[in-house]
C-alpha cells in the first residue's frame, strides 16, 4: 500500500453527510436542515463551512444535496454532481461554472486526494418499508411530492476517495446494482462509509456487500432519525452482528454526529499497516 502522507481528520454530520479534511476541506452530501424533531440535533449552519474547497453529491435527494448552494456560496467551494442534481443546483441559483458534472465512471485528481466516481442505480424501498410508513406518508404527502418533482434522484454515485493510499468509500443509498461495483471496490477500499437506510433487510444485503468487498473498517452511517415521522431509527446493532459473523476481523465504527475522528485509528496497526502519524 502506498505510505500515507498527512494526517486527515473526519465528522459524520448526520444522514449521508461527512466532512474530511486533509490540505482540503471535502463535504460529501452536506444536509443539515434536519426537522425539528430529529435526532440527534443538528447546530451546524451552512456558514459553518465557510472553508469548503469541495463537495460531492452523491444524488439530489434533498436529505443529500438541498444544502449545497447556499454552502458553496459561503465557501466558494466546487461541486461535482450528476445533470440531474446539477439542474436543481442551478435553480437555485448556483453559477454553472462551479459545478463539474459526472456523467460517467470517472476519476479526477487534486493536490492532496483523488477520487473515482462511479454511477449506478439508486437503492429501491421495498414493499416492506412502504406499508410500514405508509400512515406518515399519507399525512405527508404534500412535502413529499414537492420534493420528488424538485429533487429527483436520478443516478446513485459511489465515490472511493484516495488520500496518499488512504481508500475510503461513500455511497448515499445502498446501490440497487452493486454487483456491478465489486470488480472496482473488491479488496480496493479501507473505511466503508456504510448506509443504513431505504429498505427493511438493509441488515442482510448492507453485510452481504460488505463481505464482498472486505474492507478493514466500516463506519456506518444514514441511520439516524433526520426526518421524522418518515425516518425512524435503524437497527444498527443487527447490522453489526451480521459483520461480525461474515468479516469477524473487520473493525466497526459508530460514529458521534458532529464529533471529529480519525478514520487510520480504525486500521490495524503492526509493521505492515499504516499508523497515524
């Protein structure tokens, strides 16, 4: 493995968002208008990111990209998102010339990281979900549908991010088709940032991913309860067993909304490992 260079730092920011920072500030799917009842509570504003170099979205549902302009406003920061995300980026007002689109598998290279980009089908919510929410969806419906005509999915986008060898791997949903992503991610990835979210055997199918790609640590993530009545918490604790059953070596890692960790402390350390520096 290639030696790592500087130390980077990492804070879950609730639902699919994460803040890495190395000589650059990365924001991946930055939302923090969460609803008054959610949990944890969110008090970080889009101004708090004033620093931002770049942002990545890994599709335009609003609980992954609603926050975007108005944080790439503060911070000048550059966005790469699909067409689909992009049109509504520019509705609201974002300058066209900030925003690079990604319409392929792709990889793109700054200073202090790379990362590869690769598209597939967003998660599908079984039927299970749908009968089990369907008394709060009912009773919104009218906010439901302004999101789904404003803020349409359209491509799921996996992001391996590589910082001097670090790997870490982001997905905002599950991929319905991840089959199709193995020959990329299989024995490729150190710290899966794992969702919970979207389907009721997400336990099952989150640890039959894992295990086909093996990575050295998982930290779990979209499993909290960001919008309630529609997102109640998941089982997290299931999904760890079914980890530990299948990757018994692999290291998992909750983590504190808001609270900064270092994602090598989760790597095996010895001779042949990295070490934080």
């Amino acid at each position: 493995m290639a030696e790592m260079g500087k130390e980077i730092q990492m804070r879950w920011l609730g639902s699919a968002a994460f803040e890495i920072r190395s000589e650059s500030v990365v924001l991946i799917d930055p939302f923090l208008r969460r609803n008054r009842k959610a949990y944890p509570i969110q008090e970080l504003k889009p101004k708090d990111f004033s620093r931002a170099d770049y942002i990545f979205v890994s599709h335009g549902h609003s609980d992954h990209a609603i926050d975007v302009p108005e944080i790439s406003r503060s911070s000048g920061a550059k966005i790469f998102c699909s067409p689909v995300t992009a049109k509504f980026l520019i509705r609201k007002n974002m300058d066209p010339s900030r925003i690079t689109l990604i319409e392929s598998n792709r990889e793109f290279f700054f200073p202090d990281f790379s990362v590869r980009a690769l598209l597939c089908e967003h998660s599908k919510v079984d039927i299970g979900i749908i009968l089990r929410s369907m008394p709060q969806l009912l009773s919104a419906v009218p906010g439901l549908l302004v999101d789904f005509l404003t803020m349409p999915a359209g491509p799921l986008i996996v992001f391996l991010f590589d910082f001097s060898g670090l790997r870490i791997l982001h997905m905002g949903s599950l991929p319905n088709d991840y089959e199709n992503l193995l020959p990329e991610l299989a024995g490729n990835t150190d710290i899966a940032l794992i969702p919970l979210r979207g389907r009721s055997d997400i336990a099952e199918i989150a640890a039959d991913f894992s295990s086909s790609i093996k990575p050295t640590a998982i930290v779990v993530q979209h499993h909290d309860n960001f919008s309630p009545p529609l997102s109640p918490p998941v089982d997290v604790e299931s999904f760890r067993r079914k980890v530990k059953e299948v990757l018994p070596e692999t290291a998992f890692y909750e983590p504190e909304m808001n609270v900064t960790f270092s994602p090598t402390s989760l790597l095996p350390k010895g001779p042949d490992s990295r070490t934080a520096q």
